[in-house]
C-alpha cells in the first residue's frame, strides 16, 4: 500500500472512532433546581427587594426570565409528575398529592432522566422526590444513577424518610444535628458534579425550601434581624439559604470551565401559600392548590450562555412541560411520537428563530377547580371566586381583578368548550378521594 493511501485511511479511521467522542462531549449538562412553595414575587428579578437572591437572579441575567412562566399542576407532587414527562400529570392520573403517598408516578410513564441516560448520560437527583416512596417508584428505578433526599415532605433538620443511594435505596434516620438540608444538598450536589465531570451529566435538585415547617440556621437568621416578623424572618433566611446552595453549584459548574455548556432552569413547583409561609405572589390572585395565577405561575428562569441571549424577559407562556423537549433536543435526541409530550422545545423561541407563542392554550384542572388560558384570555373556576367560570384578559389585568364573563358570553363559551374537550381527554384522578368533586367532567380513562 502507497504511505499516502495509508495516511488517508488511518486519519478516516481516527476521525470514525474520535466522532463519538466529539458528539458526546458536545451534549450539555442539565441542573433543574426546582423550588418549593415559592411564590411568584420573591425572587430580586421579579421585585422583592427585601430578601437578596443574588445567586438566583444571575441565572436571568445571564439568561432568559420568563414572566408568563407556568407548573401543570397547583402543587407539590402533581408539579413533579408534569416535569419528569412532558405531560399534563392529569392525562396518566396524577392530579393529587395522595397519588404520590398510595402508589407514585406510574411506571408505565417516561422520565427526564431516563431520557437523558439513554443518551449517555449520568444522572443524580439531590433534594425532594415526591413522586412515590416504594422501592419500584424510588429515583433509582426512574433513571437516576444516584439520590441523596427525602422521599417526600419534612422538616430541615432531621430530616424523615431520607435516603442516601451510595449507601442504601433504604430509608435512614439523620442523626447529625447540625444537618440543614438546603446546606446537605448543595454539598451533595457539588461532590456529585465533581464526580461526573467526565461525561455528560444531569443534576435535578429540588429543594424542600420554602415548603413549611419554616426552619433556618443561626448563620442564615442572623442576616435578617432587622425583620421583626418572625416567620418573615425565617422565610427570609431560608431563602438565603437556598440562594447561597444555587451559588454553591454553579459555582462549580464555572471552576470546571463548564458553564457554557451547561443549561440551566430555575423554577417553582407552585405560587406561595401566603399565608402559612409569607411567600409572596406580587400582583398575581391565588395561592398554592388554586387556579388563579397564583396557584400554577411561578418564578422560571432559564440559562444557556453562548447559545441563548443574556439579560432576556420573555413575555409569552411557557411551562414546566417544555423542560423535557427543550433539553432532549438539545442533548442531540429527538422525542418520538409514543412518548406524546405536551411540551415544546423552547430554544427556537428564545433565540427568536419562531416568533410565534410556544402555547395558544394551557389547561389545568385540579379537582372542582379548573382553567384555561387561550392567548391572554383565561377561563377559571377556582377557590376564592364565584364559583362561576371567570373571564379574565391577563394581558391588562394580572391581577383577575375585573370579571369580563357577563360582557363576553361568546368568549366563555368558546374557552368553555377547549376546556371540555381537553377534560374529557384526561384520565380520571388515581386517587380520586381528595379533594371532593375531583375529576367530575374526565372522560374514560386514558393511556
């Protein structure tokens, strides 16, 4: 064989068996951290100037803040179900928490992180589950490599029905007293980046911060003692906490020269219960477990530096459900048609290739309560209404302070019918005890 035929056939060869290794390390990270109970007015970007959160607001500097940013579902484990899937929670069942405490999220169901394995990547979730406690319905049998959390709600310190994978998948009492675990997970979580820098990597770190009971360290209280209310105060300190986590961990990112090739989502898995909590909504009507604007929008920030503009407000309607096609897309994978997701891949959106709305309707249904949301105008039953359909314009009225019903009749019945149909689409509630009247208007059962 001539030298020159050689050399061509030997750099064909080493470019064949280096191609996989330049497509895999193209593929971006993924850190979800996915905040509890906290309300849409809480964050330094979206107003509050009494509690810093400087760690978080970089993320929309650097990013994208989305104003009209949603969760499927009015709170914890429903929130969750939507985004491990892409899919309203209501269409396999999930519609209550009580689905999470009898059984978990059905098995027959996707996850992110599943997704994300088979395309090569390592995956750890580090905070608060809530998707189910048995064995079968644990992060580790839905695609994590690795959890280090709680199975579901409990307190900061001592924390209850805490699992730690790399010992066990088995519950374990927390005996250390000085275990916070906002401090737990961001130490956790920067270990476990470090662990993984090789390869591509998906860290979901849902914080139990700012679910009740209210709990926060003397070095976080000690940066508010100019709040007189005491609840206040360790609201305030417990979002200083998790703040500071945020910081921890994209602070790594950026050690290990990552940042760039890293996504980020920043986002509430519900509006603030007000009045337990102090978390704040802003301007918008509702709490948590409501369909006003206050139960499913919450704050949503996103970052991809290099690949997504810096500083952006993004004003049209996105969900928790575009997280999954968003990242799949960009991981180099394409989501297949039986996976029937209801979210979209934003970046086209972001960057401004599409121009058009990611969503024209965004439904929920929650039990007896129920909404729509078909452009700017918004259908709702809700607690705390008239218990008649609703009418708002959302685009001059954020606060649904003024009844538009009466004066466009044709307008609630059209909303009236996209809700109906998409209602009779959805599977009756798998645990359909709680609350009353839940699911009345499902059709049959879906799958």
């Amino acid at each position: 064989m001539k030298p020159r035929l050689l050399a061509t056939l030997l750099l064909f060869a080493a470019a064949w068996l280096l191609a996989p290794v330049a497509a895999f390390s193209a593929q971006p990270n993924l850190v979800i951290f996915y905040a509890d109970d906290l309300g849409w007015g809480e964050l330094g970007c979206q107003g509050n100037s009494q509690i810093p959160t400087p760690h978080t607001d970089a993320i929309a500097r650097n990013g994208v803040r989305f104003t009209n940013g949603y969760v499927a579902a009015t709170y914890c484990s429903p929130s969750r179900a939507g985004l491990m899937t892409g899919r309203y929670p209501t269409r396999f069942g999930h519609e209550f928490n009580s689905v999470a405490n009898r059984t978990g999220l059905r098995l027959d169901q996707g996850t992110l992180a599943e997704r994300l394995r088979a395309l090569g990547y390592a995956t750890a979730c580090v905070g608060k589950w809530h998707l189910g406690g048995g064995l079968e319905y644990r992060p580790t049998r839905r695609g994590f490599d690795e959890f280090y959390g709680t199975l579901a709600n409990t307190p900061f310190f001592h924390p209850t029905n805490f699992v730690d994978s790399r010992i066990s998948d088995d519950v374990r009492p927390v005996t250390d007293p000085a275990f916070y675990t906002t401090d737990a997970y961001a130490e956790r979580a920067v270990d476990w980046i470090e662990r993984s820098k090789g390869r591509p990597w998906f860290l979901y770190l849902p914080f139990n911060a700012q679910h009740a009971p209210l709990q926060a360290p003397k070095k976080y209280l000690d940066r508010f003692a100019g709040i007189t209310d005491e609840k206040r105060r360790i609201f305030a300190a417990m979002m200083a906490a998790m703040d500071d986590a945020v910081g921890r961990v994209m602070a790594k990112v950026r050690a290990l020269g990552q940042e760039e090739n890293t996504i980020f989502f920043y986002i509430a898995d519900n509006g603030g219960p007000t009045q337990s909590t102090t978390s704040s909504n802003g301007p918008l009507r509702g709490f948590k477990m409501t369909t006003f604007e206050g139960g499913p929008r919450v704050p949503f920030l996103a970052q991809w530096k290099g690949r997504w503009p810096a500083g952006k407000v993004y004003d049209l309607p996105v969900m928790n459900l575009d997280v999954l096609p968003t990242v799949i897309a960009a991981a180099g994978g394409r989501p297949e048609a039986s996976w029937r997701l209801d979210g979209v891949d934003l970046t086209p959106f972001v960057t401004g290739a599409n121009s058009t709305r990611p969503h024209q309707t965004l439904y929920w249904r929650y039990g007896p309560q129920w909404a729509v949301r078909h452009g700017d105008l918004k259908l709702v039953v809700s607690k705390g209404g008239s218990g008649k359909p609703e009418l708002y314009d959302l685009s001059k009225d954020i606060g649904e302070s003024k009844d538009l019903a009466a004066a466009q009749p044709a307008k609630v019945r059209e909303l009236q019918a996209l809700w109906d149909k998409w209602s009779a689409e959805q599977a009756e509630p798998s645990a359909p005890d709680t609350p009353a009247g839940a699911g009345k208007k499902a059709g049959k059962k879906k799958r």
